[in-house]
C-alpha cells in the first residue's frame, strides 16, 4: 500500500478509536451524573425537592454530545430514576405518586427534544458552513492556479514550474519548522511569485540572447507589479510578499527594495531557493535545464550572498536525504548514489 494510503487508513482508525472512547465517557458521565443527583435526592430526604432539577444536567450532555438520540434515552433514565426507582427499591424517605414524577418525565423529555434537535441542528449548521468554507478555499485556489499559469505560460512552454515552485516551498517551509497549515499557505501563494510578468513583454521574456540595461530594468520591475495586481482583495498578504522580495538577495544586492537578512521575510527567502533550484534545472529560453547537483552545488555556492545560507543547508540536506518532491530527470545517477549514502564521487 502507498504510505500516502497507509497515513490515511492509520488516520481514520485513530478517529474511529478516539470517537469510540468519546462515546464511552459519555455514557459514563451521564450514567454517572444521574446516579449522584438519585443519591443526592435520597440523601437529602427524598421527593419532592429542588434538588430534581439536577435530572437536566445528564440530559444536556447527553444532547450536545450525541443530539436527540442521546439526549432521549438519557431523559428516560432519569425520568425512570428520579420517579418511581424509589418506591420499587422500597427506599426510605419521601416518595412522590405516578402524577408528580410522570409530570415532571414529560419536561425531561420535552427538554430533551428541543435540546438534542438544537444541538443536531448546530452540527448541521456548522457542517455547512465548513462545506462552504472549503468550496471557497479550492475556488480561491482555482483562482491563483489560473492566474498562476497565465503569468507562467508567457516565460515557459508550460506552466508546471509553479507547481513545482509550490511543492519545493511547501517542504522547505515546513522543514524550516513553520506549521503545517502557515507551510501550505507559503508553497500556494509561491504559485504567484512571477504574476507580474503578465506586464513583461513576451519579447524581454522570451529573448534567448542577454537582456540590456533598459530590458533589465523592466524586468526587474514584475516585482512591483506583482505586488501591485495583487494588492486588490483580502488574503493574498503572503503572496503580496513573496511576488515583490522573491528576488531580494541575502547580502541586499537583490531587488526592488535592497533587502537583507532577515528584513526579507522568510516566505519570501523561502521561494527565493525553490524558484531559483527549479529554474536552474528547468528548460529556459536563455538556458538548458542543468542537473539537480550542478543547481545544488550553486544554491551552496551563492548561500549567504544571493540566497539565505540556513535555508540552502537545509535545502541540500532535504534533497540528499530524498525528501524533496524532485522530478525523475532531476534524479541522475551520481544525485542518486549520493543519496543512497554511499561514498561520493564528486
């Protein structure tokens, strides 16, 4: 079984094991809460006494945890026990007759309807809206993929890079120790990195020959409009970030801003490795694609200058040990044999 199938099966019995023992301390603490307030009753002298009104409390567990079909079996237990127990026990104290404790099993039960139908109601309700929120999550998602690759389709011949840019962030953030979600978030809004160039001329993007000083400063400038298409709407802060300083250097000779250290921020360094590994081994109109150790060997050679030196040590260390989503053609046989821990050979 693929280990990504295997996590999910192992996942799913954990939750079906922690619902299993949700359940049995439930029912426990109902049976429990029932039980102390008959014994709080009895002690107390008997029925009638306020101290009946203490039936509510398993009833209301009950429903928030299980809905009506918990809260109704636990307003027939209480009703049972809070009545005509007593007398059937031949217990001393105060009894009450059928018409007090059948009166008083009739608002148990009644309780125990609207409280359980509020509740299911709730679970209903916020299911919903979860449902809702994960629609708009993917279409949002849709909406930078698309965004994403019409950027991408005018520098390359597909627009796989940014999901390749995506996957590399992901792993490189998380590794870095960022949350798991707040890593997500990095490696989807580094789909976005180069959605300026949507201003950039297809004649500077896809020149084969070297740029000149006035295509230079156009180019330089997708940062800026990056950031500028962005700027409209909530939830694109990372991706604002990223898109302006993802050609910040480590040093401050980057651009736009001149940034260094750890005034760029770490989404922004963070895609300033991937991008660069994955442009370096990918086919470009000013380059052939080069092999996963030359890129590395540069990523080391430029850490503490172009790229954050932390991040490339961990980078290296990530794809020598095979936890990089790399490409099989990125795998050559020296990258794999150094993977494998035997001697290197370069």
């Amino acid at each position: 079984m693929p280990v990504a199938g295997l996590a999910s099966v192992t996942a799913a019995a954990s939750a079906e094991r922690a619902g299993t023992r949700r359940a049995i301390v439930t029912a426990v603490a109902v049976a429990a809460l029932a039980m102390t307030g008959f014994a709080l009753i009895r002690i107390s002298g008997g029925s009638p006494t306020p101290l009946n009104h203490l039936g509510y409390a398993p009833i209301l567990l009950a429903a928030y945890v299980y809905g009506l079909r918990g809260s109704l079996p636990a307003a027939v237990l209480v009703s049972v026990l809070f009545g005509p127990t007593a007398a059937w026990l031949g217990m001393p104290g105060g009894l009450e007759g059928p018409q007090a404790w059948l009166i008083r099993a009739v608002f148990f039960v009644g309780i125990s309807v609207v409280g359980g139908g509020l509740f299911d109601q709730l679970r209903s309700h916020i299911a919903a809206w979860q449902t809702a929120a994960v629609t708009i999550a993917q279409r949002e998602r849709d909406g930078m993929v698309a965004l994403a690759r019409g950027a991408e389709a005018k520098d390359t011949d597909t627009g796989d890079h940014i999901q390749r840019v995506r996957s590399l962030a992901e792993v490189l953030a998380e590794s870095a120790d960022m949350p798991t979600d707040e890593a997500e978030a990095i490696g989807w809004a580094a789909m976005l990195h180069d959605v300026g160039k949507l201003h950039i001329p297809d004649r500077i993007l896809l020149k084969p020959a070297p740029l000149t000083s006035e295509e230079w400063d156009l180019m330089r400038r997708h940062t800026v409009f990056g950031e500028a298409i962005l700027s409209v709407g909530e939830g694109f802060e990372t991706a604002r970030r990223i898109a302006r300083w993802h050609h910040e250097n480590f040093d401050g000779s980057g651009y736009p801003d001149g940034l260094r250290r750890e005034q760029i921020p770490l989404p922004a360094r963070i895609v300033r490795v991937a991008d660069a590994f994955d442009a370096m081994t990918s086919d470009r109109p000013y380059h052939t694609a080069r092999s996963a150790e030359w890129a590395l060997a540069e990523l080391q050679r430029h850490a503490s200058t172009q790229f954050d030196p932390d991040l490339v040590a961990l980078f290296v260390y990530l794809a020598e040990t095979g936890r990089l989503p790399l490409r099989n053609d990125n795998r050559s046989s020296d990258f794999a044999y150094r993977a494998s821990g035997a001697t290197e050979r370069y």
